[in-house]
C-alpha cells in the first residue's frame, strides 16, 4: 500500500499554490501527481497589499484573507484528489508551508508569518495537515528559513560529486552539499531572486512577471549601478541568514538610486544581473569546489537569467528535472517530505543551516476529523 502525503506551497512569487501528490513507500520519494493553481487577480492583489513593507492593514482584513487562502488551499487538494481517485483516508497528511506574509528573524522577538489557515485545509478535505513548519525553528534560536536543505540533502546528495542546489523563487537560496555525507550542509538565502523583476515589470508594464527574461535581454546591464547595489550589508553578511519580499522591495531599490532616472529596460537588466551575480558570488565563496549546479523553482523559466548564470560559473549548470524532480515541483515535494518528518517524530530543520541551538521537530498538526471529511455546501 503506497505512504502517500500531500506537500502544498505557495511562494514568494505570490503568483499561486502548488500541490504535489507524493509516495513514499520504501523511503523513496515518489511524485504521482502535481496540480497548480494560480490565484486570481482580486486576491493576488490583496496579498500584495498584506505583504507590503510595514502596511497598516486591519486584523479583520488579516483574517479574512488567512481563512479565504485555506479554502483554496483545501480546494486544490480536493482537486488533486478527485482527478487521481484518490480517498482522503489513503492520505497520511498534508504538509502545508502556507503562504508568507512576512518573515523577521533578526528583530528583538523574531517571527515568521504564514497564512492559510490549517484549521480550514484540516477540515475540508478530512486529511490530517501539519503546517507552520518556521516558528519552531525560530523559537530554537534559528532564521526560520530556510527548510529545504534538508531535503535537498535527502534526494540530490550524490557521493561521487559537490552539488550545489539553487532555489530561485522570489528569494534565492543555494544547498551546498558535499559528497562526503558527513559534511555539514549549507544552506542561506543569496538575495532576491525574482522578486525586484517582477515589482520592477509590474510597475511599469503591468505585467506578473518577465517571461524567459526577454526584457531584461532588451537592455543593458549598468555595472556601476550593480556595484552600489552590491553593499547592501546583507550580500556581505555570513550565513546563517534568511531574507524576504518585505527587505528586497522597490523602496530597498530607491534608497540607493533614482531608477526613473534609467531607461527602465537597463533597470530590469541590471536587476536581473544582481540576482545571478550573488548567486554565482555565494557558490564560488562557499562552495567553490562545487562540481554541478542544480536549479529549482520559477527562475529556471528566465532564459537570460540562467544564461547570465552560466556565464559566471564554470561548472555545468542544470535543471533538477535530469535528476527526477521538475523545478517547479521541488517545493511543494519538500513540504510532503516535512510533513512525514512531522508525524514520524523526526527533525525537519538542519541547524546548521538556519542557525538553531538544536534540530527540532517543526509544525504544528491539525489532526483530521476521522468521521468527517468534505464539509456539505451550505
């Protein structure tokens, strides 16, 4: 009988959910079936809104869009369910990372925030959830971020070569890991991944994103400009360290320069260069020996950014697609995998690389309701 968890993410992107079916009979993992959901125009507008820098928003407002993103939440795991005939009860658990609203960890009372609200996925699909996978992290004295190396670690490590996995949703992360197994893995976030493009093009083309980087190849890259950017103190800070959205925003890009004094074409170009050139400058400081670079999430979709990656490293540079999982997939996969850790009593954190005194066990477990499942419609 296969151990089938559910793993559901929404990213930094903001853009929508991912849900991945995953078996993991034999301690393999397994994906049997992924489903995507992009969120529509009035809520993608209104987490925007929530996830501003320092936005003075109402607690109803708050709630509301919390309980509304678990309807959804729940919503694509049902679908996932009915279009592989597949009975909640034959679920061990969902693993839901929820969706990020800010996240602090060097403040005085560090926090993570996500929404989507557990209590709500719990009960409307009947499947035990375990979610709010970055709090226990926090309070162990870690960043909270970020959790994927652990299981970056569990399914790309590979005796024979250095590996170096890059996460490039709206932040960049990189996994180092080392084929000696007995190597402590790294793992930090390098800085903005997608998120300064997609503000940037949004703001003057209205469009979500800059698809395969065509724009930013329309322009040209001002060096000068990437060297300003480059002092900020968080690309120079050593890990462990995580960011987010709420750091790397358009008023972080104005406090350094006029960008409406720039062709805005050689703005998204010059912000495209700075998300690959503090990744490759990440591998080469702290994994120069790395023999293959593997790459995840929504990034490996920006042909220029990749090209401009390429260029900057020596190694061969590759979608984790050749090594059995889709780049758009790794996420959701990753939260499956958390969620099993969860119920098996098992750390999901590497301390190491959020900075925890300690492994822990993360989430809390939302058990399902054993006699119910689906709510009727009202």
């Amino acid at each position: 009988m296969p151990e089938l968890y559910i793993g559901l993410m929404s990213g930094t992107s903001l853009d929508g959910i991912d849900a991945a079916l995953v078996d993991f009979t034999d301690d393999k993992v397994q994906l049997v079936s992924f489903e995507y959901q992009p969120f529509p125009a009035d809520i993608q507008n209104a987490i925007q809104r929530l996830s501003k820098p320092d936005s003075l928003i109402s607690l109803k407002e708050y709630g509301a869009m919390d309980a509304r993103l678990g309807h959804l939440f729940a919503d694509i795991v049902n679908i996932l369910l009915s279009k592989n005939s597949i009975s909640p009860s034959s679920v061990s658990a969902i693993g839901s990372h929820g969706l990020t609203v800010y996240h602090a960890p060097e403040i005085k009372f560090p926090f993570s925030l996500q929404i989507a609200d557990p209590n709500v996925i719990a009960e409307l699909t009947g499947i035990t959830t375990v979610a709010d996978f970055r709090r226990r992290d926090i309070a162990a004295k870690g960043q909270g971020a970020p959790l994927v190396p652990a299981f970056h670690k569990a399914v790309f490590h590979h005796p024979d070569e250095h590996r170096c996995i890059v996460n490039i949703g709206g932040i960049a992360n990189i996994t180092v890991l080392s084929k000696d197994p007995s190597t402590e893995v790294i793992g930090f976030d390098t800085g903005p991944g997608n998120t300064l493009m997609d503000l940037w093009i949004k703001l003057q083309q209205n469009q979500s994103y800059d698809r395969n980087g065509a724009w930013a190849k329309s322009g040209k890259i001002d060096y000068g400009l990437i060297d300003t950017l480059k002092k900020d103190l968080y690309f120079n800070a050593a890990p462990p360290k995580s960011t987010g959205k709420e750091y790397f925003s358009l008023p972080w890009l104005y406090q350094y320069f006029d960008a409406f004094s720039y062709r805005a074409e050689d703005v998204q170009a010059s912000l495209c260069f700075l998300t690959a050139v503090t990744i490759c400058d990440a591998i080469k400081k702290h994994a120069p020996d790395t023999g293959r670079v593997l790459i995840c999430g929504g990034g490996m979709h920006n042909d220029y950014l990749l090209e401009l990656i390429r260029q900057q490293l020596e190694c061969p540079v590759e979608s984790t697609e050749s090594y059995g999982l889709h780049p758009d997939h790794v996420e959701a996969v990753a939260f499956a995998w958390l969620a099993r850790q969860t119920l098996n009593s098992r750390p999901g954190n590497l301390k190491e690389v959020t900075g925890a005194v300690k492994s822990v066990i993360l989430g809390g477990i939302y058990p399902a309701n054993k006699k119910g499942g689906i709510l009727p419609p009202e």
